[in-house]
C-alpha cells in the first residue's frame, strides 16, 4: 500500500532556512504563491516583490506576520499589478522590481 506524506520534512522547514539578505518574486496571490511568500518569509527573507493581476493587500500582511512570528527582521514588500500574458506587463514588473531592489534572488511563478 502507497504512503503518502502529509506533513513537511524537519530537513525542508521553513525556519531552518536563511534568506537574510535575499529577495524573492512570487507572482500569483493564491494558495500557492501565498504558502512560498510565507515560506520565504519564515525563512527570512529581506525584501519581497508580490506580482498578481488582483489587488494584493490580503497577501502583505501574512507575509510580515509570518517573519514576525519566526523572530525574523521586518521584509520590505513590494506589490506590483502584472498581467502574465502579456510581455510588456512582465518587462515593466521586472524593471520596477530592478529599479526597487535591484534585482531578486528568486522567482516563482
């Protein structure tokens, strides 16, 4: 019989993780990007860039609780309207995110 794994591996979590100093690009607000962005900020991460088609207000503020609650420094975030298909979209997303940060160490999509 299969066995399927339903919680996270201690070698993966989140908390053991040290993204200090590091940006990450997560465009998508639903479950998904949500879960990476918290992720990332339980695991430290400086300086996030949120890209989504939606308004993204309800995904800022679990980012910060999540590095809040993980003792981590404070993440600077950065929310950015960006239509997928559309490459223009995605040139002006990525150089605001350029001009912001400088540029990410991350990206997921």
């Amino acid at each position: 019989m299969p066995r399927f794994q339903s919680d996270t591996y201690p070698a993966i979590l989140a908390l053991r993780a040290n993204l200090a100093g590091k940006g990450v690009f997560v465009v998508g607000s639903g479950m998904i990007g949500q879960a990476m962005a918290i992720a990332s900020a339980k695991a430290g991460t400086s300086y996030f860039a949120i890209g989504a088609q939606s308004k993204l207000t309800p995904v800022v503020v679990p980012i910060r609780k999540a590095a809040q609650d993980a003792d981590r420094k404070h993440p600077r975030v950065l929310s950015i309207t960006v239509d997928t298909s559309s490459a223009a979209s995605i040139g002006n997303a990525a150089a605001l995110v350029q001009a912001s940060y400088g540029g990410i160490n991350y990206s997921s999509n």
